[in-house]
C-alpha cells in the first residue's frame, strides 16, 4: 500500500510539473540592451485586448532613448464631418469617416519622451492601417494628439487622435505598433459604435 501512494504521489508531482512549464510565458523581444524596470511586464506582440485594457510595450527612438510605456485605449468614438466644416479638406477626405480616439499613456521609463507621436494605427475591415491625421489648427473635439513636450519616467498624459478611415470602410482595431505589423498589440473597436458609424457620417 505504501508503494502505491509513494508511485500516485510521484505521478501527481510529475503532471503539476507539465502544467507549470506549459503556462511559463514566453519572453517578449525588446530592443538590444534595452532592460524593462523592475515591476514592468510586457504586453506579449499580437495581443487583442477590450478598450480600457491597458498594454506595455518598449519605444524604441533609436540610440539610449528607447523607453517602455503603457497605453490604454480609453475610448473609441465615430464622429461626424459637421466637426470639420471649418478645415479645408480635399473630397475624399469629406467622405471619410473620422474617428476619436482616445487613450491614457504612462512612461514607464527609463527614457524621457516629450513631445512624441504614438504609434496608433487605425485599422479598417478592409485589413488597412491608417496613421493618425495632422490637423492645423486646435480641433476641439479631439484637441491632444501628442504627449508634453516634458514626459520623463513616471509622467502621464491624456491623448485623443484623430482617424479618418475612408469611404466603405470601418474600423475595427486601434494598433499600437511599435516596430513590425506583427508586434501590433490591437484594442478592438466596440461593436455597437462600428453600427452607429454610417448614421453619424451621414450628418456631414
């Protein structure tokens, strides 16, 4: 009897073993010499995460300034072209759909990061990225597309980009892409807002 449960005891150890290096994580590629900070956990590249989730990934601006920061897509809204009646814009722009989106971002360090533009992409059903539009101007509805121009370790910021996704098409995703397509980690556009999309361009 006793060499029995010594032989089930083993077998129990044996499979709690599989089950914990099947679930170790992978490492996440970062750039050469680049160190998370302590407590810093990568968003593995590839990840489809629900708005308000958030994702660390590593911004790399080449040389020492490469610096790990952490997004959440906040919300996604449609807008309507009435918001731009006093922008000059050509046709097919005026038959886009515009898109908000707006996102809370954190420099986890260690680099200082004023003033830079996310790698956010908007990405449509027709499986095409767009990057964010540069307006002239202050654009009320969406007015803070870029982070301060002072943005050490340990600062955050309130962003809103602006997409204009062409005629026939809908977002599905906002990307961030910090390097490769494949290391896109997608937030995924709620559903009712990509149903509304068609009556609120009309209203332009």
């Amino acid at each position: 009897m006793r060499t029995l449960l010594a032989l089930g005891a083993t077998m129990v150890l044996l499979l709690a073993g599989a089950c914990s290096t099947d679930d170790d994580p992978e490492p996440v590629p970062t750039p050469s010499g680049f160190e998370a900070p302590d407590g810093v956990e990568l968003t593995p590249p590839g990840s489809e995460l629900a708005v308000e989730e958030p994702a660390t990934v590593v911004l790399d601006l080449g040389g020492a300034a490469s610096s790990a920061i952490t997004v959440e897509v906040t919300e996604v809204v449609t807008g309507t072209m009435r918001d731009f009646r006093f922008f000059s814009l050509d046709e097919a722009a005026r038959a886009s759909t515009p898109y908000y989106v707006r996102a809370t971002v954190t420099n986890e360090g260690p680099a200082g990061l004023g003033g830079v533009s996310l790698p956010l992409l908007a990405h449509s059903d027709a499986d095409t990225v767009y990057p964010a539009s540069e307006l002239v101007g202050t654009f009320e509805p969406c007015p803070t597309p870029t982070v301060p121009e002072s943005f050490l370790a340990g600062s955050s910021a309130d962003v809103c980009l602006v997409f204009l996704v062409p005629e026939g098409e809908t977002l599905r995703t906002v990307d961030l892409q910090p390097g490769e397509p494949s290391d896109a980690v997608r937030w995924v556009a709620p559903e009712d807002d990509r149903d509304d999309q068609d009556d609120r361009s009309e209203d332009g």
